[in-house]
C-alpha cells in the first residue's frame, strides 16, 4: 500500500544533518536541558550527541486550544515540554476515521512542564504506528520539537535490534512481556563498551543493571566453596537479568575477555519506567492465568485435550 512505500521510502532517504541544525542560545540550552532531565531517551546519549541534538531542535509556540498532533496521523515529530499546559485526548476509531474528530474526544493525561516525563509523539515514530492519541495545548506555551529522522538516528540505536528482542523473548522472567513491551525494552537498553579484563559484573556487588552481549566473549566465573565456576559467553548471551525483579548480590562475576565487548544494558529504573514493575507484571499474567484454568476446570474437557 502507498503509505507503507512512502514509508520505507523515506527511511532508506539519506539525510544530512546539517540541514536541521539552529544555533541556540546558553539560556535555550539550559531550558532544553532542564526538560529533557527526566526524560529515560536522553539519559545515556554521549555528550556530542547531546550537543547535536540541542543543535537540531526547533522552537515551537503554542496558542491556546492549538493541536499539536493529531490522533491517526503519521508522525513527524517527537516534543519536549519547555512550558505550559498540554492535553492528551483519544478519540473513538471511528470518528478519527470518518474526520468528525472535532474535539479530540476523551481527556486521559495532561502534561505540565513540571511531570516528570514532559514528551510526547514518541510512539509513532518508534514503532512507525498512527498518532495513538491528539495532543492539544491547554494554555499558551513552548515546546521543543526534534525531527523524525533526528529523532531515530540519534535516540534510537536501532541496529541489532531485531536479535536484541530475540533474545530477549527467550529470558524466563520475560516471557510474560508482550511483544510491544518487548520492543519498548529493546529500544531502551544502551550500548555499552568494555575492553579486555574489565570486569563487567562482580560476584557479591550489588547490581541493577541486566545485559546482553553484542560481541566479544566474557568469562562467567563462580566462586565457590569448592574451586571456580568457569564458562565461556558468546554473543546473544545475556546475563544479570535477576537485577530487573530485585536488588540482590549478584552470584557470579563477568569479566570481559576479549578486546573489546559489546554489550546492551538496562537499569532497573529504566526498565520500570519503560514498561513498569517486572513483579507487578508476572503477578498479573499468573493472576489471569490462573482464572483461565479455572474457568477451564470443572467446566468441559481439561486444557490439554483442548488444544489437540
Ligand atoms: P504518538 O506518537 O502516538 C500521541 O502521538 C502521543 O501521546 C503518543 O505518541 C504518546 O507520546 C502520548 N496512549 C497513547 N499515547 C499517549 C498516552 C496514552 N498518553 C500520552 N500519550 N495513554 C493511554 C490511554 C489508554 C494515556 C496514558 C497515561
């Protein structure tokens, strides 16, 4: 279909950079940086990428009542907050599809300068998906806009991606994500570098971040009682997922073996802030597991003859 081309067309679209760049001002940098603080895209980008982003942002004013973005559009753009009030409304498929959205339709989240994730228009330029909602400014104000090229050249380290959420889908403790959530934990993980006899985790050190190896090879050693626990990890390993649920020593150390070792990681933190509390979301897949099988049991044929 058409948008889909136009889509893919535009991604392989080479782009200079140079082309979006206007210089800002000491006072515009320090208001850029102040509302991108809490903000988990920002939080691991080097200082040059940092630099080029504030380079690249646009200045945006807004009126009362201005939509900012339009629920089933295609996204153009990510927003930060600078200042004011900003209106999250959904409106029922049908009037977005037959253009009868006239009021934005149901109100489910405000954002102010002061919450503690001032940005929106993320979703449809990570996953190439319609506007999910509208947003509409609710008093006059300011916001930074970055480019959807920018936006996933610079904030999205893409590549790997697809082996990333691989991978991810094989961790016990994650397969209770859906694969949206899957996704969102891929694109949150950074890239992080270690060279040769670094030590990457340490047995008995608390830790709350969890890993996947890029490239290299580490060693996994295990002290024990009796002698060591050696063994040798590959690409795709990963390794301090437990970190994700609990703070807890962690039983085993990682020392980076070869030259270089390229892993991705996620912090607590991050992880929770992304798709929330790993606990509270095992919790309820076992919950409405645990109502199926008993909608199932004493009524018809058990589960296993079900699914012959
Ligand atoms: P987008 O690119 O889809 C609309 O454009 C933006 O609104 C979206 O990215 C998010 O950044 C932001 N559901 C969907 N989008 C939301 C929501 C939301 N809140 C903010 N946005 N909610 C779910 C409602 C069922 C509200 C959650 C508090």
């Amino acid at each position: 279909n058409a948008m889909m081309k136009a889509r893919s067309a535009r991604e392989d679209d080479p782009f200079d950079i140079q082309d979006y760049i206007s210089p800002k001002t000491e006072h515009e940098k320090a208001r850029i940086s102040e509302a991108i603080k809490a903000s988990f895209l920002f939080q691991h980008i080097t200082p040059s990428a940092r630099e080029l982003l504030f380079s690249v942002m646009e200045k945006v004013r807004v009126k009362e009542g201005d939509w900012v973005i339009r629920q089933g559009d295609e996204g153009d753009r990510f927003y930060i907050v600078d200042n004011g009030k900003f209106e999250v409304r959904i409106q029922d498929e049908e009037k977005v599809k037959n253009g009868t959205n006239v009021d934005g339709g149901r109100l489910v989240h405000t954002y102010n300068s002061g919450s503690s994730h001032p940005s929106f228009g993320e979703l449809a330029l990570m996953y190439s998906t319609p506007r999910a909602a509208s947003i509409i400014a609710a008093s006059p104000g300011q916001l930074w806009a970055l480019h959807r090229n920018v936006f996933r050249k610079v904030l999205m380290k893409r590549s790997g991606r697809k082996e990333l959420m691989h991978t991810l889908r094989k961790i016990d403790i994650l397969k209770c994500l859906n694969v949206q959530q899957i996704q969102q934990v891929a694109d949150c993980m950074t890239e992080v570098t270690f060279v040769k006899g670094e030590t990457i985790i340490k047995q008995g050190e608390v830790g709350d971040s969890f890993y996947v190896m890029k490239t290299g090879n580490c060693q996994k050693v295990a002290k024990k009682m009796m002698g060591n626990n050696k063994l040798t990890l590959h690409e795709n390993d990963y390794f301090g997922e437990s970190a994700l649920l609990i703070s807890e020593s962690r039983t085993f150390s990682v020392i980076a073996e070869s030259d270089e070792v390229k892993c991705s990681t996620v912090d607590r933190a991050t992880f929770e802030s992304t798709v929330g509390k790993l606990n509270a979301i095992i919790a309820e897949d076992k919950r409405r597991r645990d109502e199926r099988s008993s909608a199932l049991s004493g009524a018809g044929p058990p589960l296993s003859a079900l699914k012959k």
